[in-house]
C-alpha cells in the first residue's frame, strides 16, 4: 500500500540524517569511533528520551562543518523527495563549532545553500526552514537566534519562514523564553513550539498557548486524560491550533506507551487539525510512508482517511504562497479509486 503524503512539516535536520549519510560522515571521521548502533534506534528498540539526547550529541559530533552540513541536507532533502514528499519543512539548530570555525550565520547559510542546490539538481520537492531555538540554551541565545532567523526571513526571499523551540523538554523553563517567542511572532515568524512533550509542563504550556503559536510539536500530555486539562485543550481548540504528531518517535523515546495509545487518536476523534511527521527519521528508523502506514494501521484508517489527512496538511504549512500548487499536487496524486 503506498501513501501518497504531501508534506513533512516536523523534522529536525539532525535527526533525520540516515544510515547511508552517517557511513559517509564516519569515513570522514574515523578517529571519533563513532557507529551507526550509537546514531540510531532500531526497529523494536526503546530509549529514554534523555538517551535520545545523548544520540543527538554524537550525531553533532559527526557534523561539524560546512561541509557536512551541506551534505547532510541535501542527503535529508532527496530522501524526503524519494519518499514522495513534495513539501518539506526542515528545522535545525544552528551550532557554532570552535575547533572548525564554523558559525551560526554560516550554519544557516549552509542549510539554504542546500535547498538552492537541490532545487537547481530538479529535485522534486519544495523545502523551507524553520530556525530552532535549543531550550537548553537560555534565554539570550534564545533572543540571538531569534535575530538571525530574522535576518535570514528578509534575505532568503521566503526560504525561511518560522521558529521552532525544541531541546530536551526537562531542561529550563519557557517563561524565560517568552520575550524571545514573542518577538519572533511580531517580527513575522510563524512559530511551531514544543509543548508538554513530558508531563508536569502544564504551566509552560499554558503561557506559551497564549502568544499563540502557529503550531505544536507533538503536545503529547495536554489533554486531561494523560494529566492535562480541559483548559489546555480548550486554548489549543480556540485558536485551532494544529498539532505535529510523530508516533514512532514518541514510542521509541517512551513518552507514548504504545502506537494505540499515541494522543493522535483524542485529537484525530475530534476533528482537530492533526499532521503526521516523522521527527527524526534518521534517528527514529522511519520515514513518513511508514508514519502513515502505521498511523492508518493502528487506528484503522482507510486509504480515503489518510487522503484527507494528507490534503488537511496542506493548510497548516508555513507557505501560503505554496497552498494553492500543493493542492494540486494532492489532486493529481490521489487515486480515482474513491
Ligand atoms: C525535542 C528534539 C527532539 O537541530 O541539530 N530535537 N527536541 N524533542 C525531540 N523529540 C525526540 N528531536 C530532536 O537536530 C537535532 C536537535 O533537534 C532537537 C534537539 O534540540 C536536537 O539536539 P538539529 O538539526
């Protein structure tokens, strides 16, 4: 059964780095002793979140230049398009790298340069990006990268288009984070933000539903049932606020117990715009055929169901300009079968 999905809008660059990409990197740094059991967490393996962490670190280790960047996403970039996706949001942190001198601006301009490139190889697919901010990082380098996004917003004609928050959700508090959030949106960012992905971040949530964001990154314990509240779900129904749901993700880091029991059904129920994603496909052993398979599977979806999923996707893009040709896109793809 193939799925024809139209858009990736949940996935962050180093996450979705795969097993062919990551060979090519360790042959570039042999002396770092880096395999790919350290990068990846294989089909029926399970990892804290905070180990998912820890793989991120090594990934980092790996890509470190320009020059790995570049490959890295436009490796990410053409895997997308093979998978079928004709529209692709990347988000990625951009790092600064003392021993290879490597800056933030740099970073980003590297990222950009490789959707240029993939666009004039005839690669079939659009990608814009999302500049992310790591939680972890405080509230200064919050307010940095916010800058820098805006920066490259006015100067990539359209090619960056929002924020995203991420990092470990256990770590520091986004009250302190809030100006920076909130001068993102003023500026024109759309905002895509990281909520409750752990319990106990009701109160974050609260306050960051309010600015409000454009959409959430998996909003995993938001609805009382998982320790929640009504008024959390009450707050993302008023604004209609879309969710990004990544199933595999969640049950491999453990903050889902098991695929039926992934929130995608509570919101899926009540008609809420709801968009699957990958996360980390790299990482996470996935890819978004394989999302939807498993989303369709588990909650016993039909085919004409996920159509519509897909099509519904399509209106909680960060690219107005994009809507219109991607629904054609969907049109042509869809089957006369229903
Ligand atoms: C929160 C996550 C994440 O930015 O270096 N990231 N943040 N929750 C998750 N759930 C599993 N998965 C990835 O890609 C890696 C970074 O993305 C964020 C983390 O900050 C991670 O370091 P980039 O391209």
């Amino acid at each position: 059964l193939v799925m024809h999905k139209v858009d990736e809008l949940h996935a962050h660059l180093n996450g979705s780095v795969s097993f062919s990409t990551i060979k090519k990197l360790v042959a570039r740094k042999p002396h770092l002793n880096i395999e790919h059991g350290m990068t990846a967490i294989r089909s029926g393996q399970r990892r804290t979140l905070d180990e998912c962490f820890q793989v991120f670190k090594v990934i980092h280790q790996l890509v470190d230049t320009e020059e790995d960047i570049l490959m890295v996403a436009k490796d990410v970039i053409r895997e997308f398009a093979a998978d079928g996706v004709k529209y692709l949001e990347l988000r990625s942190t951009p790092r600064k790298e003392k021993t290879t001198g490597m800056t933030k601006r740099r970073y980003v301009e590297t990222v950009i340069e490789a959707i240029r490139q993939c666009k004039n190889e005839g690669v079939d697919i659009e990608v814009r990006f999302l500049v992310a901010v790591d939680r972890r990082n405080g509230a200064e380098v919050a307010m940095e990268t916010v800058k820098l996004a805006e920066d490259f917003m006015l100067s990539t004609d359209g090619l960056v288009v929002g924020l995203d928050l991420s990092g470990d959700p256990t770590v520091g508090h986004g009250r302190d984070l809030l100006p920076a959030l909130q001068k993102a949106k003023n500026c024109g960012l759309k905002l895509s933000l990281h909520l409750s992905e752990v319990p106990s971040q009701a109160d974050e949530s609260e306050l960051l539903l309010n600015i409000p964001p454009d959409r959430i990154g998996h909003g995993t314990y938001l609805h009382p049932e998982v320790g929640g509240s009504q008024s959390l779900v009450d707050t993302v129904r008023k604004h209609n606020t879309p969710l990004e749901l990544c199933l595999t993700s969640n049950v491999k880091g453990q903050t889902v117990s098991s695929y039926s029991q992934h929130h995608f059904l509570y919101w899926y129920q009540m008609g809420h715009p709801s968009v699957i994603c990958t996360d980390d496909k790299g990482v996470f052993c996935t890819d978004l055929s394989q999302e939807y398979q498993l989303a369709a599977s588990t909650f016993n979806l039909s085919q004409e169901d996920m159509w519509t999923l897909s099509q519904k996707a399509i209106d909680c893009t960060f690219a107005p300009d994009l809507k219109q040709q991607l629904h054609q896109k969907w049109l042509e793809l869809r089957p006369t079968l229903f």
